[in-house]
C-alpha cells in the first residue's frame, strides 16, 4: 500500500537511450524539453465545416409512408 505518491518507474529514454526514472513511460525530460521547443507550437482554434448529410441515399418505404 502506498502513502499516495506516484511511483517513480526507471527505463531506458526511447529516444536518447539514457537511463531515466519517470512516473510514465515516455522521453526523458531533457528530450522532452527539446521536443517542446523544436515541435510545439501556439495552440489554435480549428473551424470545421458543419456537418452535411448526403443526399445521393434514398429513404425507405416506412419512413416516406403518409
């Protein structure tokens, strides 16, 4: 049982080989840290187009019935 701190795993970094100790698995924080800089960016917002069903499909007989 524990006292309610995360327990720290030891593994090999995935992309600098170096041993390292982490609650997940993942890049060492160096790694991390370099990823954030080279590959992060600005969080944006996305518009995405209102969704349009097709027309090309029929309705059946019960759904068309008076």
């Amino acid at each position: 049982m524990t006292d309610g701190t995360p327990e720290m795993l030891k593994f090999e970094c995935p992309r600098c080989h170096r041993e390292t100790s982490a609650r997940f698995y993942g890049p060492c924080e160096e790694c991390r840290e370099e990823l954030i800089a080279t590959l992060g960016g600005e969080a944006r917002d996305v518009e995405v187009a209102e969704y349009e069903p097709k027309m090309n499909v029929t309705p059946n007989q019960v759904a068309t019935k008076d």
